[in-house]
C-alpha cells in the first residue's frame, strides 16, 4: 500500500467545500478509506485541524455545529501520527535550511524519515522547497 504525508492544507479542504482543489483532497481520503491509501502524518495535524477549522467559522467558512462533527470525523478516521520527539533534529534542519515554521518543517521531517511522499497545498512550503525537494508534491499536479 502506498503511503504519503498530507499536511493540514489539504486534510482541511475534506472540510472546507470552498476550497480550490478539494475534490483533489477528497480523492486522497476516498482511497485511504478504500484502503488503497496509507496517510502518516505529524502528531501537531490534529491541532492544526482544530485551529484552522475554528478559524473557518469565525469567517464564515463552516458552521460552528458542523465543527464538532468534522473533529469527530477527523479522529474516527485514526490516521497515523507520528511523535516528533525522536527526530527533533531533522525538524530544526528543514526549519533552518528553509527558513519554515516547526510547522512546515514537521511535515516535511516526517516525510523524509519515514522515505515516503509529502503532498501539499501550502504554495509558501511547495515553492520553497521544490527544487529540491522532488519527494514534495503540489497537490494541484496529483
């Protein structure tokens, strides 16, 4: 089974109906349900969800009832997260190297430790990164 690393710019748009790019996310979640698909990500995606779907509703992206639900769906889903502790040091060499958030550089460690691809729809991490990272892939090109 393939498996790749989404960053919460592309988890979020399974939530965000007016996202560019969306059916693109949700075509990654069709095929993790299908099991077709292995999704590993940081351990810090599951409040980078929360936060971006609570700023969603305070701009009137999402209903706040609908939060709940998203939240709950996120979780049932048990995505594999990966605990940072044991690879603190690649996270600061993305962090340096690309002058990106622990954030950003999260992603992109778990990516490359664990050998697999990271995908995307951040265009400040895709556009940093690109030339020389080819392992990190725009979601948009999938």
């Amino acid at each position: 089974m393939k498996q790749v690393v989404l960053d919460a710019s592309v988890i979020l748009k399974w939530y965000l109906a007016d996202e560019k790019y969306g059916q693109k996310a949700l075509g990654l979640l069709y095929r993790y349900i299908s099991n077709e698909l292995d999704i590993i990500v940081p351990s810090l995606l599951e409040y980078e969800v929360v936060n971006g779907l609570f700023i969603a509703q305070k701009r009137g992206r999402i209903k706040e009832e609908n939060i709940i639900t998203a939240i709950e769906g996120f979780i049932d889903l048990e995505i594999k997260l990966k605990n940072l502790s044991h690879f603190f040091s690649r996270v600061m060499y993305y962090c340096r190297i690309y002058h990106r958030t622990v954030y950003d550089a999260s992603y992109l460690a778990t990516a490359d430790v664990e050998g697999i691809t990271l995908i995307t729809s951040d265009e400040g991490l895709y556009n940093a990164v690109k030339k020389d990272l080819k392992w990190v892939k725009w979601l948009g090109d999938i």
